[in-house]
C-alpha cells in the first residue's frame, strides 16, 4: 500500500549473526511465481548473508541485490536493520571535522 513503510522480517539463527532476511517483495515474488505458501519455508525466500563492511559496501550491497534493508551485525551478534535512507544518509551528511 502506499505511504505504508515496507514490511521485513530477519531470520534469528542460533549462531550470532543473522542468516538472512525476508522482505515483503521476496513473498510477493513467490506468490505470484505460483509457490504454495502453506509449503514454502523461510530458507527458500530468503537473502542469504547479504554482507556489507562499510557504508559504500551497504549502497553497493543494496543497488546490486535490489534490498532496501540490510541486517546489521557486530562482533557479538544481531543488532538492527539499516534501511536504504540510512545509508543514502550516511553517504550524504559531510564527515565531522
């Protein structure tokens, strides 16, 4: 729907870091590819590790995949998600002085 903020889900792992994360696109694209929702399991929409290092690797990471979101991780897990007008911020404010 328009003006309403688009829906994502990560995908928690025992192991720290995220295993990936489910859009609301990747469930549209498998209802309209025909796949049987009652079946279809989280492993087989997901992006898998979409990784980035820096804020240029997250905008190159997010143009190349078509994400809006990417999970973020540090050293000892799960932290959040950084959405596209993140990054664009991040590329766009001048760094402090």
């Amino acid at each position: 729907m328009p003006g309403r903020p688009p829906c994502r889900c990560s995908v928690p792992s025992p192991a720290t870091p995220p295993i990936g994360v489910i859009t609301e696109a990747d469930i549209a694209w498998a209802v309209a590819d025909g796949m049987d929702v009652n079946k279809t399991r989280n492993h087989d929409l997901l992006t898998a590790r979409p990784a980035a290092a820096s804020i240029q690797d997250a905008a190159r990471t997010m143009v190349n995949g078509g994400f809006r979101q990417l999970p973020v991780a540090d050293g000892t897990g799960w932290i959040g998600i950084v959405d596209i007008a993140d990054v664009c911020g991040a590329l766009l404010t001048p760094p402090a002085a």
